[in-house]
C-alpha cells in the first residue's frame, strides 16, 4: 500500500513526505498522548473512584480554553448504546477529546488527549494544556 501510495505522489511530481505536508496543510495535525496516575492501596481506588464522581458531578467547562460542547458517560448505557462502561469523554468545539478511563485491576487511571490543529506546534501546545488541566 506505501508502495502504491508512493507511486502516486510520484505521479503527482510529490515525494511520500511533500504529500504528508500536502495532506497536514489541507486537513490540519492530529496528535494523541496519554498519561497515566497510579495510587497505591486501597485509598489509591478510593481517590480515583472519587475523582471519577468529581468528573461525572462537575465536567470542564473547556479544553485548554475551548469550550467543552458534549460530554459522554459510559456508565450511561440508556444514551450511548454501549455496554456500560467508567469511562469519560469530553469533545471541545474544535474536535479534541480528553477520555479519562480508571483501570479495572488497579489503582491507576488513564488519561488519553488528542488534538487537532493547523500546524504541528500547536497541536503539541494543546497537548501540553490539556494534561496541566487535567494531572494535578
């Protein structure tokens, strides 16, 4: 498939990396990072279990200054059609999303991030935003 792709741009008088551009320049960057926090003991569930709530109770009102436009519960098949699942995800205007998800088997929760933008300094910059709002 790179083969044919290659082919392609080669028509197209580009090289694999001048249609990469071509593409990020049309379409913008996307970028995914995630972090996670592990507490120990018992009181490490207790503190994830009770910042999950916190999450549920009180949803950010922005991502990195944006402006959160949908919020989707997991733990609310009746909407989402899914299986229920301790899973949160935030959407901002701009097409990002922050999922937070705490393990099963352990005291440990996981943030993923991902980000859109038009160039690939910004996407890093919102990335960078959204895991200072986010890990305390």
């Amino acid at each position: 498939m790179v083969a044919e792709c290659a082919t392609w741009a080669a028509d197209q008088g580009l090289t694999l990396y001048q249609l990469l551009q071509k593409i990020y320049s049309e379409y913008g960057y996307r970028k995914e990072s995630m972090v996670y926090l592990v507490r120990k003991g018992k009181s490490g569930a207790e503190e994830i279990a009770a910042l999950m709530e916190d999450m549920r109770s009180n949803p950010p009102a922005d991502l990195g200054g944006t402006p959160v436009t949908k919020v989707v519960d997991y733990n609310e098949p009746e909407k989402t059609g899914l299986p229920k699942s301790n899973v949160l995800q935030y959407f901002d205007a701009e097409g990002d999303v922050v999922t937070v998800r705490p393990s099963g088997t352990e005291p440990k929760i996981k943030f993923y991030f991902g980000a859109t933008a038009p160039d690939q300094e910004t996407v890093e910059a919102k990335l960078d935003s959204f895991k200072n709002q986010f890990i305390k």
